[in-house]
DNA sequence: GTCTATATTACGATAGAC
DNA sequence: GTCTATCGTAATATAGAC
C-alpha cells in the first residue's frame, strides 16, 4: 500500500495512485489517508493538487468515457455493413479497456452518490444506447439471429466485455494480451463455444 | 429512500431492507443512518436485531453463496456429458442470479476490505473454480473448439452471467423472465449470435 | 510543495429510559 | 422493541509555518 514517492507530483501523477487505490478498496471505502499513505505524501499535500476526492474521480471517470466514446468516432465504427461496425466496436472496446483498465474499472463500479458519479452514468448510458443502436442496425440487415432478443443480447455482450475489469490483468508472465481477449470475445459472442456450430 | 415500516422487524426482514441499501449506494457508502431511515426504525433499534453493518453483510452474502454451491449439488450437475453439466449449471446459475438478485449483486461487488469480505471472496473463487474444472472436463471430451483458451472462455462465459446483476430488474410490464435470460446465454455462449453459424 | 496542527462534521456503536 | 442522547473515532478539508 505505501508506494513512497515524495518527488514533485502532478494532478495526473497522483491521479495514478489514487485511481489504484479507488479500485483495491472502492472509491467510498478509501479515505484521503489511505491516499496519503499510497502515494507517500501527506493528506493536506494532496489538496495541493487537487481540490478534492471527488476531483480525482471526476478525472478518472473522465479520462475512460473518453476513450470509449472516441471508438465510435473511428472509421471501423461508422463505415460498412452494420455487423463489421459491431465486431469492430466490441474489439475496440475490449482493447479500450485493456488499455485504460483502471479508469474504465472505476467508471463502470460508480453508483450514483455523488453529482460526479450520476455524470458518470448519464454518459455511460449515452454509449450503451449508441452499442445498441448498432445491434439493432445489424439485426434489421438480417445478420444477426431471429430467434434472440436483440437487447437483451446486447447487455450480455457487453456484460461480457465489461466483465474483463473484473479479472482481466495485464500480463505478468504469461497471461492474455488484448488482441487474445478481444478475438476470443468475438469468436464466443458471434460465433459459439460449442464444436462445429 | 425512506420506507416507514415499524412493525416488528426480525433479522430476516431488516436483510430485506439493508440489502436494497447497500445495493443502491454500495456498502461502504452506505451509514447505519441511511439504514435507520431506509427501515423507518432509529439506528440504537437497529442494533437490537443485528450486532452491526457487518452481521447484514455478512448475511446477505453468505445466502448468495449457499444457493450458488447449492447448484452443484443438483444432478444436472453431477451427472451425464461434461457440456451438459456446463450448460446446466450455466442456466441454473443465471436463474439463482434472477431468484437471489439483491443478494449476488451484493456478493459480486464485495472488494476485501474487511475479513468478512475476504472470505466472501475466498468462497466465491471455489465456485468458480469448481465451474472451470466443468469446462475443462467438456474441453477434454472435444466438445468445446479447440481454437478458444478455455480459461479464458470461462472467465467470459460467467462474466456474461454475472452481469446481469448489473442491469437485469424484475418485470415491471414486460421485462425478461428467467428462463428467457438463460435461454439466451446459452444460446449465445455456445451456438453464437450470427446468422447461420 | 510539503509539513503539523486543527476545525468540523459524519460515522459506528452504546447507555439507559420507556 | 423502540426511542433520545451521547461516546469515541475517523472522515474531509483548511490554516499557516517552513
């Protein structure tokens, strides 16, 4: 827990530490002394740089709703049949995620305490309905099966993507790249788990 | 948020309660105040039915765990192909999602910050465990492709199945049904979404 | 930019009356 | 079984020295 670094931070360096510590003990279970403590300084240090816990949130939330927003702006998003823009968003997201992981793990634990924290959602929610619109574009091209609900398989595909910041961690010798996790999520969700399907 | 009902509480029907709390704020932002006017009961009443916040936590999740063990005790999972075991206790567990939602939501966003949560989570690995020795058996019969690490298949076939605590709510007027939500999983999981497959 | 000291409020839990 | 009053602690945040 005490990292010791007592050498000029910056709003995004401490942004690094608090965010670690948010996602080890959840943001309301992590008081400005386990961010002390974390990041070596003292607490009163911290509000040198920022105005507040919450301001690191806001950052950090920030920082991960850009980024999954940005994939919808991308070619592979906006152009070609509607099921290659499907494909192409879920590998994206899972690389976004893999990428930005401890952002896109708080933003997607935020319960709406706090003015922040229903921003948060209100914009999380603006991209599920833009991943939705896409299945449904799909489905209507007749390339998706008839016989699932197309919603309810969009929350699972995307549950099953956003579960990755549950357990998803990044290599320590040997584990998954993104490029692995995405092309397996792919292959699950478009084509089966089962033998010859 | 205040919900007034001050006749004889018991243990049981103050779970019922705190649960729905803990769930909309998560636990760590949620204050024995918030349960006081949540219960329509005062904090000191409170604690003539529990010992404290911890005892309903540790309640609401252990409920979680036993209908979530209790699975693999059932033939379907004990008997027959190894694919058939996992589909089983693929639909079974999103079923005991759906029966016990406040609970295993409750379960699934436990962090470890105290030691009743790092035993929530000790035995919440030995489920899943016990559900990744399922795949690998299937795995191992050739029924599962070859092509997919099934570690990783796992961990997003279940990730897919807890998700739903994220989103699914009880059918206010044409919501999902149980059956329907695992139907969909499996299909999805193990035939894939895409036309002809 | 960092510190110690402290103001102020909120929290979990208990005491004791009814 | 429920209440009001309160204890002790821990929380967010600020003041002011170096």
């Amino acid at each position: 827990m005490t990292t010791a670094r007592r050498d000029a931070y910056t709003p995004e360096t401490l942004l690094t530490v608090a965010v670690r510590i948010f996602n080890e003990r959840g943001y309301d279970g992590t008081s400005m002394e386990h961010l002390s403590k974390a990041a070596g300084i003292s607490k009163s240090s911290i509000y040198h740089h920022v105005a507040g816990k919450e301001e690191l949130l806001r950052r950090a939330v920030s920082r991960a709703l850009d980024s999954l927003f940005a994939i919808l702006e991308e070619n592979g998003a906006r152009r070609g049949r509607a099921i290659e823009r499907v494909e192409y968003v879920t590998r994206r997201t899972v690389e976004v995620l893999v990428a930005e992981l401890p952002y896109v793990t708080l933003l997607l634990r935020v319960r709406g305490n706090t003015k922040t924290e229903r921003w948060a959602l209100e914009r999380r929610r603006e991209f599920d309905q833009r991943v939705a619109d896409l299945l449904k574009a799909a489905a209507a091209d007749g390339d998706l099966r008839a016989d699932v609900d197309i919603r309810l398989a969009t929350r699972l595909l995307f549950g099953m993507v956003n579960s990755l910041v549950e357990w998803y961690r990044p290599h320590p010798g040997g584990g998954y790249d993104a490029d692995q996790v995405a092309e397996t999520v792919v292959q699950l969700a478009f084509d089966g788990l089962r033998t010859d399907s």
